[in-house]
C-alpha cells in the first residue's frame, strides 16, 4: 500500500501522526500494518461517536465489576478505574514466538541466579557479579541463605517488563519483576471487555486465549505442597488497602483458594494454620503478595501487622511453600538487572535473545561521573522501586527536580541506576476530547509461569499505555492506562 | 585451656496477659577451633518445643513460640563449653600499606564484615580516631587495629544506662560513654572505616573469681554481668585478632563466645514479638562454674543479676553489658 492522503482517512484516524515513532499499527499513515489490516477495516466503518458509545460501554463493565487499583502517595481517595483504552494491541505469532522465548530463557537464568545466590554463590566466586552489589541490595535476604525451596523454584510468577524501541523496532527488557508483580487480573478482564464492545472485529481474529492463567497457576501452587495430595492453598494479602487488593481477590476467587490477611494465619512450631470457624486448618502453600519486609515480624520488621510471626521458620523448615520465593528482590534490583545478560551466558551458556537497556549503575564510580554529567538526557531510577515510584525523566525535569536528585543520587550512588530515554513505540489511542483516535507510547507486561521445568508465558501481557500526550510513563501508578493484548494464531 | 559450665536465664514478667510470642535465640556456644561447646541445653517455661538452624555466620539459632496466654516467660540455656588457648598474637608483618593494596579485594570478599550497618555507621566523627590509630600503629596493620582498641578504651567511659540497646554509636560519640556493646560498635566502626573485616563478637566474659572460685578473689571485672561484646578483626596476612575495647586486656580463655555477625542486630541473644499490649519487664542471669578442673573443685559462683531495663524498652532483647 501506497500512504494515502489525509482527507481518505477514516474520521477516527484523520489527522493521525505516527510522530517518528514505531507506531504498532501503522507503517506509516494510513498504511496499517499486515495484522492490524482487518481491525482497521472495522474501525473505518466507525463513526468517533459508536466508538465513543462502545468506550462507554467498556468503562461501565470495569466500573460495574469494581475493578479498581490505588495510588499511593496521592490524596484523591484511595481507589480509581484503571483507564482503559479499547482499541487493542495486537502481536502476530512469529514475533510473539520469539519474545516468549526471550522471556522462556530469562526467567530460567533469574531462577538459577537466585539459586546460586542463596546457595553456593558460585556466580559471586567467578566474579562475574561483585559481591558489593548483591550484599549491598537492600532486598538481599541473608535469611535465604542455605534455605532450599520447594521444586529449587524462587520465580514461580514473573512480570517482565518489554519495551520496543522505535530506533531498532525491537523489543527490549526494561525491568524484571520477580516479586510480587501485579497486574495480570487487568490482562484477562480486559479481554472479556474487549470481547463484549467490540464483537466483531475479535470474531474476525483467531487470538490466543488468556483465561487458563488462574488455573495454571493453581496447578503450579498445589504441586510446592510439602504433603502432597489436597493442598490447602491460600493467598495472602496485605488487605483491602493495598492497590492490588481488586487483584488478588479476583485471583483467589478465580483459582478456588481462600483469600487471608496476616491475622487469618497462625504458626505453631513450624507449621502454618488457618484459622476458621471450625478450627485450625494445616495450610500447606502460600500465594503471598506481600512484601518480604512484613511477611514475618520475627524474621523482618518487628512492627509489621501485616505478616505471619514464625512463617520463615516454617518455610525454612518445608512446612510450608511460599510464591515467589522470599528473596527474590535481589535478583529484580534495577542495578543487578545490569548483570542479566551475564547470568544468561553464565547459567546457560547462551547469548540473550532479548536485550536490556543499556544501563549506567551509579555504584560504579566511572557510571556514576557520567550520569552526573547527563542526567538532563537520562531515565534515573531507585533500583529497589517498583511502579515508577521515584524514577525522574531527565528531559522532562524541571531544575529543582534534577538537582535534588543529584544529591541524593551522590549521597548513595548504590541507589540509583541510570539508563538513556528509549522512544517507546506507540499504539492509537482514543482521545475523548478530540474523538480521535492518537498515538500514545506503551510497554508491555507478560506475566510468566514457572513450574520448575517449563516456563508458560499468558500469550500478550498487559500493554500500558500512557495516555498523556508525549508522556512515557505507563505505570499505572502515574497516571497510565492499558489495552487488550491480542497475540494471533498466525501472522495476521 | 578453661572448661565452663554456663546457664543463662533470661526473664520476661509482663504487667498483663500476653499470647502468640515468637522468640529466636542465639544461646548456643560457638563450636569450632576455639572452643568446644560439650553440651548445650534450652528449655523454656511455658515449655514449647524448640527448633533449630544455622544463621550466615553460622551461629546456631534457636526458635520456640508460646500460644496461650501467659504472664511470664524464662528462657534457660544450659552449656559446658571448652575454651581452647589463644593463638599467639600475630606477628606485627603487613604493613598498613600493603594493607591498603589489598583494601578493594576485601571489600569484595568481606563484604558485610566491611560495610556500615544501622548499628555501625560509619560518621566523619569517627575520622579523627581513625587518624589517631594509624598515628599509633608503626605503620602496621595489626598495629592500627590493637591503636584502636586502646583508643577506644582510653576515649570512652563505660557507665551503665549510658545507652541502651538499640543505640547506634551516635549516643555513645556524644555522650563519651556506653557499655560493651557500645565500645565493640564503636571499634567496628574505626575498623571497617579503614578497611579492616571485622565481626562483632557475642558473649560472656567470665569474671577472674569465677575461673579462681577456690581462692574467692573479689577481682573486678569491668562488665561484670557477663553477658558481654568485644570485636575480631580479619588482618590480611597475620589471620584473625581478638579484641576487646571494653576490658582494654586482651582476650583470654574467659571470653566465652556465643555468636558472631556484623553488630548486635544480628547477634541478639534472646529477641521476640508477642500479642498483647502488657509492658514487660526482662531480667537477665548468667551462673558460671568451671567444670572438671584438675582438683574437681566446683564452685557455684552468680555473676550477673541484669537491674531493670529502663522502661522505655519493649523490644525484649538484652543489651550487651
């Protein structure tokens, strides 16, 4: 196809600009892309106000079904409607093919970092890692050390974070998230909307299912029990303040396990019940999404009222199985994250598939001088942070913002990470205002499972989309979005 | 060569009812090629079934949890431990500047022995003393850590209620006075600011009277309750030294060891949570006898009836005196 004239656009996308970015549907305006073809062809027929009326429709599903997140550090009441954009972004097979082997191959080589770091910490004897930096991490759990997990697994459920870069148009590695990543309850409602407001157009595509995540990872939490046979499982949540509560919730639900806070949990030499009202009940498999520090306040912060007091003494002793791992942080830290690749070539003895971002670690002095130099031009982030919390755009940062941050960032150089401003590639979003459709930047998280073997990979992932014009922020937390992910059977 | 048998009782009177307490203990003698722990036995009232690990420093680490209610806790720990003789002081060989041109690879390799902790942080305070021992070092490594601990000793009063247990060394550098756990934090800090691994060391300081029990001497033994702290430096070449800033002598067979780590937090002889919203008093007693001396003379002598703890304390953990 040939670019076409402005005035032949459909209405949605009439004066649409790809903005020198890598724009995921179009190969230049008004030339959609091979997969994206057939939903453009739908959309043409859309008038911005049937588009609107099915937005709306959308809203009101998510809004109906109380699927809410919140953000910390902001005033506005605690929960809020997770924006949604309709329009889906969408992967065909063979480029899916290969992230997911990217994505296979890392979470391989963190789960074996782990391992080893915990255990001989033969990668800090060869010095392909500097021991300061690991011990230094303030996710680093001394506690871990000698500490066999069931299955040798510490990455049970990842969140990778890619990025394409409009430069090369390949996916990259932005961060790992081997912690408690959340989001994946977002990923498979949001297919259900996208089903229900645009019909049609899904019909017309042959897209990998989503909704068996719950259960597989059911399956992978009852094979961790220690005795085998009817696993009691159950997922432990910080409660209905935390911003994934909606989550987590969504998550028990789906895969049949209760739902317990801190208080629900006892521990008796070593072994964890449940309280219910029949009584003590033996727990044998913990889906925890709280943080390492409060799980247990005999092992960690003493002032946590959110942990199970003895819970690392029965994990230590096999009593129990904890997902993820306690520990995990170490390996998820944004200036280890540096090292990744080498733990790739090192455990595997393969080349990467996917890449990182070229990453200056401020705790090596020659890294740090450079990005004292240029930090109006780079991404500086806290390399314990999740969610964006923290992290300062350097060409978007005011005076005041930047020189503060230069001295905190020389205070404790370890701290802090630096990597240059990647040109996230966009995807059309719809503008309320304009009733158009514009691009907007997005990064892409797929959730990946782990079950001591294999890895599987949910086909797509949460697309964040940040919805601000210009903007390259996508975390939820600061204002950003998310799209359906669609990854097609074949190629278009 | 000294043989002890030691029992050490820790206390908790609470003003209420309490339930659900989780305790750890690092209780247990170290066993290794400075002393033989022959026995060691834990028991708790209320009775609650113990289990155990190893740490990273590989102390052995003692966990038990009391489920109803209760009002009072006594955590008894009964060991015969065997304390070998010192190795001779190493020989005064490495300089500190070949010292410092292996500075960079002990960090590496001593990391956490190496870095400032919460306990030990590293103030520009500490510089001046820092100087001050390399003055008085000859130039040699082993030199600058023994200038350290006389420094530390001569600088700094030991004076009970000084400080308390979760000090850091601030309140010590302030007020120029502390208890042992103090002074180990404080010669750590000058250490490890010049490079030097060095381990905080837990343990008990058995009084002279105690090891001569059949001639009654009435010698005083800074420290006297024997829960006590001192620090061991790594010196590149010359091995481990043993130093304690508080007794200003040096470490003989009446250092008792129980644990090692980076500064009191990870070394906590008895520490817990509890529910319930009861105050607590704790009291803590440590008996020594030597065992199995050459004229079998035994002798119960009690060394340490810990005073009251200020009240401001709810953590539940002893300071090292």
């Amino acid at each position: 196809m040939t670019p076409k004239p402005e005035s032949e656009l459909p209405a949605l996308f009439s004066g649409y600009d790809t903005g020198g970015f890598y724009d995921e549907m179009f190969e230049s305006p008004g030339v959609p892309r091979p997969h994206y073809q057939r939903l453009y062809r739908q959309l043409s027929y859309m008038g911005p106000a049937e588009f609107q009326e099915r937005r709306e429709v959308a809203d009101l599903s998510f809004l109906v079904q109380g699927i809410t997140f919140t953000v910390y550090s902001d005033g506005r009441g605690t929960e809020r409607l997770f924006p949604f954009d309709l329009l889906p972004r969408i992967l065909p097979r063979a480029e899916w093919d290969q992230i997911e082997k990217g994505l296979s191959q890392r979470v391989i080589a963190l789960n074996l970092f782990l391992q080893d770091v915990y255990g001989s910490q033969q990668i800090l004897k060869d010095r392909k890692v500097p021991r300061s930096l690991v011990f230094s991490c303030r996710h680093f759990r001394r506690e871990m050390m000698g500490l066999e997990v069931p299955g040798s697994i510490h990455t049970h459920i990842s969140g990778i974070d890619l990025v394409r870069d409009s430069r090369t148009g390949e996916f990259m590695v932005l961060e790992d998230n081997v912690r408690t990543p959340s989001g994946v309850s977002y990923v498979l409602e949001n297919r259900l909307v996208t089903i229900r407001a645009l019909p049609q157009a899904f019909q017309q595509y042959a897209v990998l299912p989503v909704d068996d995540y719950p259960s597989h990872l059911g399956r992978i939490l009852r094979s961790l029990s220690p005795r085998g046979g009817d696993a009691v499982v159950v997922l432990l949540t910080p409660g209905i303040y935390n911003s994934a509560y909606f989550e987590h919730s969504f998550l028990a639900q789906q895969m049949g396990i209760e739902l317990v806070e801190g208080r629900d949990l006892v521990t008796d030499a070593g072994i964890v019940f449940m309280k219910t009202i029949h009584g003590l009940k033996r727990v044998d498999v913990i889906y925890r999404r709280v943080d390492d520090d409060f799980l247990d306040p005999l092992a960690f912060r003493p002032d946590s009222e959110l942990g199970v007091p003895g819970l690392m003494t029965a994990f230590r002793l096999g009593q129990v199985a904890i997902a993820n791992a306690v520990g995990n942080g170490v390996a998820d830290d944004k200036a280890v994250y540096a090292f990744v690749p080498e733990f790739i070539r090192y455990y595997l003895g393969q080349d990467p598939i996917l890449k990182n971002v070229e990453t200056y670690v401020c705790d090596r002095p020659a890294d740090c001088r450079y990005v004292l130099e240029h930090l109006q031009e780079m991404v500086v982030k806290p390399v314990g942070e999740s969610g964006g919390y923290g992290m300062v755009i350097g060409p978007s940062a005011d005076r005041a913002t930047i020189e503060s941050l230069r001295q905190r960032l020389k205070s404790d150089p370890r701290n802090w990470i630096a990597q240059p401003v990647v040109a996230l590639s966009r995807v059309p979003a719809f503008d309320s205002a304009t009733g158009r459709f514009a691009g907007r930047h997005v990064d892409l998280r797929p959730y990946c499972l782990f079950d001591g073997h294999k890895v599987t990979v949910a086909p797509g992932g949460l697309t964040r989309v940040a919805l601000q014009a210009g903007s390259l922020v996508v975390n939820s937390s600061q204002g950003g979005g998310s799209k359906d992910t669609w990854v097609l059977r074949g190629e278009s | 060569m000294n043989r002890y048998r030691l029992v050490h009782v820790t206390e908790f009177h609470y003003d209420g009812p309490v339930s659900e307490s989780y305790n750890e203990v690092r209780l247990r003698p170290r066993h290794d090629d400075r002393q033989s722990c022959i026995s060691f036995r834990l028991t708790t009232t209320p009775q609650a079934p113990t289990v155990a690990h190893r740490d990273m420093f590989e102390n052995l680490v003692h966990q038990f949890n009391v489920l109803g209610e209760h009002r009072y806790l006594k955590v008894e720990a009964e060991s015969v431990v065997l304390i070998h003789d010192s190795p001779p002081a190493p020989p005064d060989t490495l300089t500190l500047a070949e010292f410092d041109a292996m500075r960079e690879e002990l960090r590496e390799e001593y990391f956490d022995l190496v870095a400032a902790t919460n306990y030990v942080p590293h103030p520009d305070a500490l510089r001046e003393f820092v100087r001050e021992a390399e003055e008085r070092s000859s130039g040699m490594a082993p030199g600058f850590a023994r200038a350290a601990s006389e420094l530390v000793h001569g600088r700094f009063r030991y004076e009970q209620g000084a400080t308390h247990v979760h000090s850091s060394i601030g309140d010590s550098l302030e007020t120029r006075a502390g208890v042992c756990q103090d002074f180990a934090h404080i010669l750590l800090a000058i250490l490890r600011m010049r490079g030097f691994p060095a381990y905080y060391v837990s343990g008990y300081l058995v009084p002279k009277r105690a090891v001569d029990a059949a001639e009654r001497s009435m010698e005083e033994v800074i420290g006297g309750q024997a829960s006590h702290a001192w620090v061991e430096v790594y010196v590149a070449g010359a091995g481990w030294m043993a130093l304690d800033p508080t007794l200003g002598a040096p470490v003989s067979t009446q250092h008792v060891r129980l644990a090692l780590g980076r500064d009191y937090g990870d070394v906590a002889p008895v520490r817990g949570v509890y529910r319930g919203h009861a105050g607590q008093r704790l009291s803590v007693d440590v008996l020594v006898r030597p065992v199995l001396d050459d004229e079998g003379r035994e002798h119960w002598t009690e060394t340490a009836a810990g005073p009251p703890q200020p009240p401001a304390l709810q953590s539940g953990q002893p300071q090292q005196q």
